[in-house]
C-alpha cells in the first residue's frame, strides 16, 4: 500500500451528530462532496437513508441549506430551487439533489428524465448502495444479479442485471455525468468541482457500500469500495455530452470478481457457477466501456494510473 498526504479540505460541512451506520458509504462520501461544493450549496433529500442521518429539523447535521421532498421530487425539486434562487440573483449558489438509488434509479427517474431532458442546471447526486437499505434492504433496479435482500432471498436471488443508469443518462446527452466512490476520495473531489463549474444538468453517480445491507463489518467499507473497482466491477469514468467517454483508472492487474464477491454477506450463497456469470457480465460490461473510451482518444494508452488510485 502506497502511503501519502491527502490533498483534501480540512473544511467540515458534514457536523458532529449525524446518525449514519458505522462505514457508511453515503455519509462519507457526502462529507467529500460538501469538501468539493463549499457552503455556496444548497441540498434537496427526497426520502431515502440521508433524510434520516441529516438528523431532525432545525438540528441537521449539514452546514447548508437542506430542503426534504418526497421519494419521487428530487430533480424537480433542485429545479425549482435553482429557478427560485436565480429570480433573487442567486446564479452562484450550487443545488444538488441527493439521493439514494431507490428514489433514483426506480421512483423518480421520470423526474431526473426530464430534468435532463430540460438540462436543469442542476447537479444530481446518486449515492448508490443498491437497494432500499432504509426501509430493509429491499431490491432495487440497482440492485445487483445474484444479490441477497429481504425481497430477493436466498433462494430467489436478484435475477436481473444491474439498470445501467451510467448509459441512461449519457442517452440524455447532458454535459456531463460521472462515476465516483468514497473509496477514491482525491477522485471524487475533482469530479464534484468539475461538475461545480459546468453549467445545466450533472449526475454523479457514487458506489456507497452499505454494512447491514451488504453484510459486511463497517470497518472495510473502503476495501468494499476499492475492490469494486480493482474487479471492474464499477469502473471510474467521465461522460461528457452524452458521447465523451473518459475512463480514469484502471488498475494494473485486475482482480477476479470473486474477491469482490466473497468479501460480502449478501453474495455469500452463490455458487461458482454463478460467480463465473457475474465475473462474464463484468467484463463485458468494461470491454464496451474500453471500447468507448477508445474511440473518444483512439487509444488505451492514455488512462491514468495517478498514485491515489494505488
């Protein structure tokens, strides 16, 4: 493991007193995103895990204005914040909508289709921790195949693939949308300071492992994160204008799926025939991103091994 200085903000807007579980991916990676937006932000939550680690009303844990809305008016709801606050003169205060990917992925994406569609100048934040961990770890269309949840047990396991939302919104053609994780925090920042100085409608979409969801210890949420990326199973990249494709790492020698996989509670029942179908779906799924990549800059020879990644 490669040690070094962290080049980020000191700056706290995530306070003292939230209630996310221990490793929360979602929490730490908010925290990263307010390092990126600075105060100049204001935040809109539809139901999902974040209304409640932001803590009661009037006592959030959030140092910027925080709007609560309903599952399915994330987007229109930032929309409406951003028109509002440019009729006052307001155009440099940032809006994001921050939302799991229940209400993201299945509940309001007839809201973010249109946002996009419009091209709000908006930045939409998914923290994806694959299914509806606050109110009990039900499936999602962001939940994996082979997956456990209380609704795809055991013996009836998710058995569909992953809603490519990535792909969704890049068919939208909006400036930009992006991948990040916790995992990779100098990354993550860049992103959201990139998509701070673009104009209309930006998605980020953020891996958040979930311990009680994922049945793992809070303690190796990170390594969770890492190892997603280190397997490809959720690759690092960049879109831009719907047809722009930017991979931002890869590592030097990829990990078999498995070592993903094995790390996880929620994955613990699959057999190895199973693991051979997640590990062809992974890499399909990264080939068609490679080849994406390659067309945009004609080669693979120009993604990025920076030592943060390492």
């Amino acid at each position: 493991m490669i040690m070094k200085n962290w080049k980020v903000s000191q700056d706290e807007l995530l306070l003292n007193g939230h209630v996310a579980c221990q490793g929360c991916g979602g929490a730490l990676a908010m925290r990263l995103a307010l390092k990126a937006l600075g105060e100049n932000t204001v935040i809109t939550i539809p139901a999902c895990c974040w209304t409640i680690i932001s803590g009661d009303v009037l006592y959030h844990a959030l140092k910027v204005p925080v709007f609560h809305t309903a599952f399915e008016t994330a987007a229109i709801t930032a929309s409406g914040l951003k028109a509002g606050l440019r009729m006052k003169g307001k155009e440099d205060t940032t809006v994001m909508a921050w939302a799991g990917d229940g209400g993201t992925f299945d509940i309001g994406i007839q809201a973010l289709s249109g946002a996009a569609e419009r091209n709000e100048d908006i930045i939409y934040a998914v923290y994806d921790n694959e299914a509806y961990m606050n109110t009990g770890i039900q499936r999602s269309s962001a939940t994996p195949w082979g997956a456990w949840t209380t609704t795809t047990p055991v013996r009836h396991p998710e058995d569909k693939p992953k809603k490519n939302i990535m792909e969704i919104m890049a068919a939208h053609g909006i400036p930009y949308a992006a991948t990040a994780t916790p995992a990779y925090p100098e990354d993550l920042i860049r992103k959201f300071k990139k998509a701070k100085e673009i104009k209309g409608m930006r998605f980020i979409h953020i891996l958040a492992p979930c311990p009680p969801g994922w049945k793992i210890p809070s303690d190796i949420s990170i390594k969770v994160a890492r190892l997603a990326i280190q397997t490809g199973v959720f690759p690092l990249y960049e879109i831009e204008n719907g047809k722009k494709y930017t991979i931002n790492y890869l590592p030097p020698e990829k990990l078999p799926v498995v070592e993903y996989l094995k790390v996880q509670g929620r994955f613990k029942h699959l057999k190895e025939e199973d693991v051979e179908l997640i590990q062809k779906m992974v890499d399909e799924n990264l080939n068609n991103l490679l080849r994406k990549h390659e067309l945009t800059h004609g080669t693979l020879e120009n993604i990025p091994k920076p030592e943060f990644y390492k």
